[in-house]
C-alpha cells in the first residue's frame, strides 16, 4: 500500500506544482529573466498557459512511479532497518534510521527518474510561440513534439548516455535531500502530534509534509541548477564535462549567487506540493487500513 499511496500522491503533487516547476527551469538555465515574475509574464506573453504545461503528461506519469517506488522503498527499508537492529520492524526508528531509510529511496529514484527528468527539461526549455503572438509568421517546427517523442530523439542523437545527463548531480540531490525530507517529516509529526495519540492528524501531515518539501528542496537548490544545466546541455554543445566542471564554469561566468537561481521558487512550490504528497499518502493509507479492519 506504501508503493499505491505514494503514487497517488506523486500525481496530484506533479499537477499542482508543474507550472512554477517549468518558471524554476527557466531560470536556472537561462540567463536572460530579471527575475520570477518577468519569467512568467515572457512565458505566457509568447506561448500562452500552455507554455507552463509542456512535458507535464509524462512527467505526472513518470512522478507517480518514481513517487510509488520512492516511499516503498523508505518504509520497506525502514522496516527492515528496524528489524536488523530492534529485533522488530515495527519497532521505533532513530533519526539515523529515517536518514538512512530516505537516503536510499532517493538513490533507487534516481534511476528511474533521470531519462523522464532529461525529457522534462528539454522540453521546459523549448520555445514555441503560441499562433495569436505570431500570426503573421509561419510557426517553426519543434524539434520535440512530446515527453516520448524528446526520449526518442534523444536516445537517437546522443545515445543511451543522453538519457542520464545530469545523473551525477541528481544523486548527490535526491541521497542528501531525501535524507532530509523524510527525518523532517517524521521529526515535525512526532513534535507536533499530542502524547498519547498513535497517529499524527491531517493538519500536522499538511504542516510537516510542506515544511519538509522547503528544507529539503531549499538545501537542493544548487545541485538542482547543476542537474538542470547539465541536462539541457544538447548533442552539439557539450558545454560541461561533468558535475564539478559545469559548478567551476557557471560560478566563474555568474559568480555563486548562480547556485541559488530558482531558490525562493523551490520554497514557494515545495511547500503545497508536499503538503498534497504526504496527506494523500496518509490519506490513502489510513482508508485502507480502516478498510481492511472492517473487512
């Protein structure tokens, strides 16, 4: 149930946060926007409201699965964690325990999610101008028609090593953020949850999950740019090297402060996307626990 939860909760988390996930790609990849706002005016001056939506119906796809294999791999790691060390799997974790747990999940996510995040931005960085913008020129033709389509080419000009661009970076992100995403969220429900209650309520789900997408997301940022920059980097260009070559060239050429594009946007979408993550997963949880019960 842990895999089914998670993917319900993935999904309706990608549809809420995929507009303002599009202007934190933007940014972060390109150097002409003075800011959030100027990104979203650009974006839906020349390519309308579709413009924030590209790529979004692989990608809730692709977050469903990797959401589903994330949290079943956390709890089937945790449980077993607990019973090499407690002698029980349902037995209290440490702190170390739920780090170790979320690191994990965040290494076995990265496999499956560097292909569908290669796609994702390629196609986030696209431009097609809407026809009401340009109606007087012909509309040229993109170069990617769709999530698939994007794989396919891909895979075609640059080879099986195209689709995990950015691998490196990702796993440095995901181990480390993950890590902190689930012990905050575990911390912050334990905290905050009454003594003598077994289970913490929805409103402390909603705060912990949000507050842990923040933390976690904000102490991703710069390795989030890196990923970001070095999976837009096309056949053709090669602009970096690898992960530390691609750091030294954006911090010469846009000091450290290029780390950091996108921050306040990673907050301000992590904190409803997450919120929707862990209250649809307890929900679904508990409805079928209380199910089963009945049963």
């Amino acid at each position: 149930m842990d895999f089914i939860a998670g993917a319900i909760g993935g999904g309706l988390s990608t549809a809420v946060g995929y507009p303002l996930d599009t202007v934190k790609v933007r940014i972060q990849t390109e150097g002409h926007y003075n800011g959030i706002w100027h990104c979203i005016q650009e974006t839906y001056r020349t390519e309308r409201v579709l413009g924030f939506y590209k790529g979004v119906s692989a990608s809730v796809f692709t977050v469903s699965l990797i959401s589903s294999v994330s949290f079943g791999t956390y709890r089937n790691f945790l449980c077993n964690i607990c019973k090499l060390r407690y002698g029980a799997a349902d037995a209290k974790p440490s702190g170390l325990d739920v780090s170790l747990a979320g690191g994990a999940a965040g290494a076995v996510r990265v496999v499956l999610m560097t292909p569908s995040e290669v796609a994702k931005v390629r196609m986030q960085t696209q431009r097609n101008p809407h026809s009401s913008v340009t109606p007087s020129q012909p509309l040229s033709k993109p170069k990617y028609r769709g999530s698939l389509h994007c794989l396919k080419v891909i895979a075609k000009e640059e080879g099986f090593g195209g689709l995990y661009k950015g691998c490196s970076a990702l796993l440095c992100r995901d181990c480390s953020s993950s890590a902190i995403y689930f012990l905050t969220y575990s911390s912050l429900c334990d905290w905050l949850t009454p003594a003598g209650k077994n289970k913490p309520g929805f409103l402390v789900v909603l705060l912990s999950g949000g507050s842990a997408g923040v933390l976690a997301w904000g102490l991703a940022t710069p390795l989030d740019v890196l990923k970001s920059r070095m999976q837009v980097d096309e056949s053709g260009q090669h602009k970096y090297k690898g992960l530390i070559h691609c750091a030294r060239e954006s911090i010469r050429k846009e000091g450290l402060k290029v780390l950091f594009k996108g921050l306040g946007l990673n907050c301000i979408r992590a904190f409803p996307v997450n919120m929707v993550v862990f209250v649809t997963y307890e929900a679904v949880l508990r409805f079928t626990e209380h199910f089963t019960k009945q049963k």
